[in-house]
C-alpha cells in the first residue's frame, strides 16, 4: 500500500524559482530554472509554477513560510520587469523576469546551494547524489531539523528522498509523534509518509486503539483508510469476530 505515496509526492516534489547570473562551471549551481505566477482563478489562490528539465510543480504562498514572502510581494507588483530571492539553508534561490500584472509573469532561474546545508546532510548520511536535491529541498521547505526532529521519533530518513517527501507532505515528528498507539506499529519513514499521503491521523489510529485493535502494521492501517473502513466499522469488525483483533 506504499503506491498511494509515492503517487501523492510525485506532485509535490517540485516547487521552483530564479536565480543570480554565475558561470556554468560553478558546481554549486543550478540553472535551467523557469517560474510563472499564476493569478487566482476560482477557489485557486496565487501560485508560482516552477520547472526545471522534466520536473514541474506549485509553490503556493499559505504555508506561513516567511523565506517566501519576498516573493509574494515582488510578485504583487504591478506590470513590468520583476525579480525576487529565496534564502533558505539548502542555498538561495535568486529570480529575474517580468510580470503582465499581479502574479501573472514569467522568468527565469538559478539556484546555488550551500556547502554547510550539504556538509549537514553528509553528516547524517543524507550527501545529495544529484544538484536538484538540493534545489528540490528549498522548494519543499527540507530542513535539517526536520531530519533530526524525524530520527527522534524513531523515524530516521534513510535518503534525500525520504526527505523531499517528508517535507512535501508535511510529515512532521509532531505528525508522527500523534500517529503512536499500541494500534500501531511505526518505525520507518516511508510507512509515516503513506499515512500521511492517505490521510490518516491520529483521531484514526486511536480510533482503531479503542476499537480493541493493537500493533498494526502501517501498510494494515494505510490499507483500512483507503478501503473507507472507520473506527466505527472496525468495532463491529472486531466485535464479530469475538473481540480477537491484533
């Protein structure tokens, strides 16, 4: 039952911007980056789409990320040239282009990391293996203390990848810290990542805890939310089964 994951994190794992001129040498930049804002349209707010080689996503400005509201604001300018930078600890994303008016334009970018964000990663066995690992992680907001705050909850990221989607999918150790109960049994990231990506909560998992169920696998408890089974079901399941749920 992992598909559903990686199925929802494909869409999530792209989000881009522009950045400042360097040499094409410069192994600590990106290049090849384009964005454009995208005006609301209905009960779609404004966005910025981003693309790089055959990557695309959104990067959408309510996630109360304070790093982006640069961005937001050059992007709420009136029509003409336009340029905005992101400064996150994976490196800065620097951007140039023009606007037709408020977040509607195009551009540009670059993006150089930087070398103490990949000293870090190394550190906890997480060294990039590609330059838009890194460019993927600033978009998703992939931070060092969310490796960290992860491993503490027993759920250590063993790659980049795990990372990217963690971050994506807001799979927070606060999350994962609510998902624990003796109805379930989590120790792996991936298994907290297709939780998330099915939406299963807390409020399910002790659901199922009260119901009389105990120590689950994740891939048992992913499964019954996406069949629609409900702490309510999954009583009278182990109600008819005399009680015997494990």
């Amino acid at each position: 039952m992992k598909v559903p994951f990686f199925a929802a994190s494909a869409a999530l794992l792209t989000i881009f911007a522009c950045s400042v001129p360097s040499t094409a040498a410069d192994p600590l930049v990106l290049s090849d980056i384009a964005w454009e804002a995208v005006p609301a349209t209905g009960k779609s707010k404004p966005h910025l789409h981003v693309s790089h080689k055959r990557s695309n996503s959104d990067l959408s400005f309510d996630r109360g990320r304070a790093e982006l509201d640069t961005a937001q604001a050059a992007l709420r300018g009136g029509a003409g040239p336009v340029s905005f930078t992101v400064v996150h600890e994976a490196g800065t994303l620097a951007c140039t282009g023009t606007l037709e008016r408020a977040f509607e334009g195009e551009g540009g970018c670059r993006f150089t990391s930087d070398p103490r964000f990949e000293a870090e990663l190394a550190a906890r066995g997480l060294a990039p293996e590609r330059r838009s690992d890194l460019l993927a992680m600033l978009l998703v907001d992939a931070t060092i203390e969310l490796a960290d705050g992860l491993a503490r909850e027993g759920v250590k990221v063993k790659d980049n990848d795990d990372l990217i989607a963690a971050a994506a999918l807001q799979v927070t150790p606060a999350y994962v810290h609510d998902l624990k109960s003796s109805a379930l049994v989590l120790t792996d990231i991936g298994d907290a990542i297709a939780c998330k990506a099915l939406g299963v909560d807390g409020a399910y998992v002790r659901g199922l805890e009260a119901a009389g169920y105990t120590r689950l696998k994740a891939d048992d408890v992913v499964s019954m939310k996406a069949l629609g089974v409900s702490p309510e079901y999954a009583r009278a399941m182990n109600h008819a089964a005399g009680g015997k749920a494990q």
